[in-house]
C-alpha cells in the first residue's frame, strides 16, 4: 500500500516517502559484529569515512543497548513564535509525526534537534515504538528519560530537560539530510550504537564497510582466543590479525 502524508507539514518537506534500504543480509552482517561500533570506527578508519561518534559526546539513556537499523531522518530548528503566545494559541512546531507514519520495522529515529528544550519526549516516543522504530538518535536533548528505559526503548542524546519543544522548535524536513554531532546522514543509511558510541554508515559504502569490518572483527576474535590460550606475548605480536 502506497505510503501518504498526515499534513502535519508541507508536503515538500518530506522530502522521501520510502528510503533506500539495503538486504537484510546486509543489516544482519552488521547485527552480527561482536564490537559494533569500536570494529566499524576502525573500518571506517581504513576506508577514510568519517562516521563515528564517541558515547562522552552522545550517551545512551539506557545502558546495555545496541542497535542497527536504517535512519529515518528529522530537521528541527527554533521555533520563530514568541513561546507564550504559541503556548497559549497551541501552536505546536513539531511534525515528528511524520516520520513515525512513515516508518516501517527495523528503523532508527534521527533527529538533528534545537538544545535546551525537548525535541522527543515520552508519548511520541510510544508512538514511535509502536510504528516499528526500534530506537532513537537525537543530536539534541529530549524529556522524559525514565519512560524510554521504562518502555525498554534505546535513546541516544546530548542530555535531558524537563522543557517542552511544541513551542520551541519546528520540524522543517522529514527524510532530508541532517547534520548529527557533524556526522552527515541522509535517510537509509545504517544508524549502528551501543554504550561505546553511534556509527552512521552511508547507505551506498554499507558493503565496503561491512566486509572491512567482518574481517577486523575475526582478527580480533582470534587474537582474544590466543590470548586466552596462553600464546605467548612474542607470538601475540607477531601475528597479523587483521
């Protein structure tokens, strides 16, 4: 069934209905890495992509996560209404809503976001769950932080703020391109995180990477394995593992 719009917002700013995705062979091959996102950084390392960000930058709300899934992608900037009159007024900016209607199991939330104020917060994050998204990466701050580890749900931002965003931001694009923390991600490129960091690899480098990365992630497998064998340091360091 062809996807169509709520009319939350223009309809020029939705700038995709579908993404481009990639095999789900593909996204299994980088489920399966054993260190997800510390094995991509030192593909991406090699191949001169510039991808990663560290957790100190981006911290998970809830310890113990990782996810791989497709970005699907949302533009917030501040809100050019005065905050009382669009409180009062009800004028909510935000159209995150969008994405969720469009989304389809398996996708990650990406929001590059307006700080000091909420660009998520608990309900549209039950919505978003509910649609198929199985997490989300916000280069900004968002509320409500005991419900996503209540809902057992995996967040990614720069910190927490009891400030509604309705009045504050305003969606702008839904499946454009958007800057996280400097990293450029365009929709159904493949959003990687874990407690280390996130990773954004580039929908048409995600082959390239990924065989780059199954070989590291070997190496590093048997260099543990001979390690916890009792081979010797000597030995260790002479081996090319990777």
């Amino acid at each position: 069934m062809p996807k169509t719009t709520l009319g939350k917002l223009p309809r020029e700013a939705i700038r995709m209905l579908e993404i481009p995705r990639l095999a789900p062979e593909i996204l299994d091959g980088f489920r399966n890495l054993i260190d997800l996102t510390g094995t991509l950084s030192d593909a991406c390392d090699e191949l001169g992509i510039v991808a990663v960000i560290p957790g100190y930058i981006l911290p998970p709300v809830n310890t113990g996560k990782r996810i791989v899934g497709p970005a699907l992608t949302v533009r917030n900037i501040a809100h050019s209404a005065q905050i009382h009159k669009a409180a009062n007024d009800k004028l909510s900016g935000q159209g995150e809503t969008e994405a969720h209607n469009l989304a389809e199991p398996g996708d990650v939330l990406v929001i590059e976001g307006v700080m000091g104020c909420s660009n998520m917060g608990g309900q549209s994050a039950t919505i978003a769950k509910r649609q198929g998204f199985i997490g989300a990466i916000v280069d900004a701050t968002v509320r409500d932080p005991e419900q996503y580890r209540g809902m057992d749900w995996p967040v990614w931002c720069k910190g927490f703020t009891p400030i509604t965003g309705k009045w504050r931001t305003q969606t702008v694009e839904v499946n454009g391109t958007v800057q996280v923390c400097g990293i450029q991600v365009k929709p159904g490129d493949i959003a990687c995180a874990d407690e280390a960091g996130v990773a954004f690899i580039p929908h048409d480098k995600a082959v390239q990477v990924l065989e780059v990365a199954r070989r590291i992630d070997a190496g590093d497998t048997k260099r543990k394995a001979d390690i916890d064998a009792g081979v010797g340091i000597g030995d260790i360091l002479k081996t090319k593992y990777k």
